[in-house]
C-alpha cells in the first residue's frame, strides 16, 4: 500500500487516471500506443478504475428505472443494462438477458432500498417482468410503447401480406402491383401518420376503398398510437379499453389477437401512459454501447465491456490529471 497508486496497480494513480480519461474518449490500442504501454495495461487499468469509483451509493436514491438487453457478440450474447431514469446513468450491467442477470441488481439493492423503487420499465418479455414481480411487487411495471405498437405493425403485416395482390393501386399486366408501389403502400401502413407526404395519403385513400380490410387494421394501429400522443393520462384506461373491444371485433384475426395480448398486458401498457415512461433513455444507452463496441472493434469478453459502459455511461468523472 502507498498513496500514490491503488492497491495491486504497477503503475501511479496519476498515470492510471490518464489512461482512464483517455478510455472514454478513445479506443485501448490508441490509449496504449500513445502513452507506449501494452493493450492489456490499458484493460486492467481501467477494471481498476471503475473499481475503485463505482459507488455503492449510486443506488440510494433509485426510484424508477429501465431494464433492457443489448447483443454484444454473435451466438445470443447479451448484456442486461439498467438505467436510472431521473439521471440517465448505467447504475447495473451483468452478462446474460435472464432472470439471473437482473436479480442481481434487486440484490445488490438490498430490502430497504427496493422498497423506494416505484416503477421499473422493460419490453414486454417475461424474464424482466416474473423478476421484477418476484423481488419489487410493489413497483409498476410500464411495457415500452415501442415494443407495444411494434406488436401492433406486425398484426398489420399479417393483414397486409394475406391481401397485397389487391392492395396496390398500380399493377402490372397481369394484375400485381408494382414492387416500388407495394413498397410505398407498406411505407404508408407502417409509418407515422404524421410523417407521411400527400403521396402517401393518397395510397392509403386508396386502399379504403380496393381493401377495407387493410385500411380498417391500419387505423387501429394509428389509434393504438394515439393512446401514447394524444390520451390524456386520465382518460387513457376507458380509451383502451374500448381500443381493446374496437378490435376484438374487428373480424381481423391479428388485430383480435392483438386484442387479447393487450388486454392481458392492460396495466402495465397504462403504466406507461400515466407515468409517462418509456425506455427511450435505455435506447440511448444501448446506442452509446454500440459506439463503445465499435470504437474497440469488439470486446473479447462480457467483463470487459460491462467495465467501459460503466466508466462511459454511469457517471464516472476522471479529471484530467495536471502537471504540478
């Protein structure tokens, strides 16, 4: 033990410091061939660092978060991140997208501190959601609304695939549309409403009267939008409820399926709307990993990368070491 290096470090805290401040801005073989050490210098290092500046503290004021997964290498590997949604920091990542990955989060939480967590938002798979059940019973859950109209584009699909012979204003000679018309009637159905030009709206008129069918599934995901854009929070519940009987008897078997998944999901898809929650913040994050992973060319294993999303992505500050 000295003051002036970690504990088990070969190198001075100051020098460590540089490495690290430079980590987060640079990939590891730029960082160890400017300051003329090895690669795995640069790995352990930064292990250190974060090490040594991840708090435990930075769980104490948790009172809604966001869980999602993240493929780090080919083969379904995956890391499991959650972020505070008050600061938007990285405040957990473990290897793996399971139960077990986020059960050591609520852990590492302990009792008193889980019970001032109050919302937890995810994707609508059933890992996160049977954890967060088990270990905060307490806490809403709110499904992102992504993944929700996301389902919502695929019952639209399945309607438009059984009858895009016929949906297509512009055919050729022997009756089937054109692929870069079928190609902008699917843009149109699948899009914001609000995005789409004149052209567009013209396809999409058109279809209300060739295919009702398609038009017909098509409002109900734009209805189905609406619950996130336009609802006010406390009409949001009547709203979908009668989105829900809308398309139940729509006699379009995707959307009626739809139905029934969003009816068993109900509350947490309100959850969503009255705490104004998504998992927009996880989205950011997932994309700042994904420039981490590029910059470095890949990661050769899970530890590795959990230790540059948390000296990227958590909220470490590593001064600048000056010259005295």
């Amino acid at each position: 033990m000295v003051p002036w290096a970690r504990p088990g470090a070969r190198h001075t805290q100051v020098f460590e410091d540089l490495v690290a401040w430079l980590a987060q801005r640079m990939d590891k073989s730029a960082v160890a061939a400017l300051l003329r050490c090895a690669w795995r210098t640069v790995d352990h290092v930064v292990r250190r660092v974060v090490a040594d500046h991840l708090a435990d503290h930075r769980f104490d004021h948790l009172l809604r978060v966001g869980v999602d997964e993240i493929s780090y290498r080919r083969g379904h590997k995956y890391l499991t991140l959650v972020v505070d949604h008050d600061t938007g920091e990285v405040v957990w990542a473990a290897k793996g997208r399971d139960r077990a990955a986020l059960r050591g989060f609520y852990e590492q939480l302990g009792p008193g501190r889980r019970l001032r967590l109050e919302a937890v938002s995810m994707d609508m798979g059933s890992a996160y959601r049977s954890e967060t059940e088990a270990q905060v019973p307490h806490a809403a859950i709110a499904f992102d609304p992504f993944h929700v109209i996301q389902l919502a584009n695929r019952a639209l699909d399945q309607v438009f695939t059984a009858a895009r012979v016929q949906v297509s204003p512009s055919a050729d000679s022997q009756g089937r549309p054109t692929r870069s018309t079928w190609r902008a009637t699917r843009y149109a159905l699948r899009a914001s409403a609000e995005r789409l030009d004149p052209a567009h709206h013209a396809l999409l008129a058109a279809l209300s009267h060739r295919h009702v069918d398609v038009y017909r599934a098509w409002q109900l995901k734009e209805q189905l939008r609406a619950l996130y854009r336009d609802v006010p929070p406390a009409r949001a519940g009547h709203y979908l409820d009668q989105w829900i009987d809308d398309a139940s008897h729509s006699h379009l078997r995707p959307m009626a399926n739809l139905a029934r998944t969003v009816a068993t999901h109900r509350d947490q898809i309100l959850n969503a709307v009255v705490l104004d929650l998504s998992n927009s913040r996880v989205e950011g994050i997932n994309g700042k990993v994904r420039l981490i992973q590029r910059r470095g060319y890949g990661h050769h294993d899970a530890a590795a990368l959990i230790a540059m999303v948390y000296l990227c992505c958590s909220g470490i500050r590593i001064p600048l070491p000056t010259q005295t």
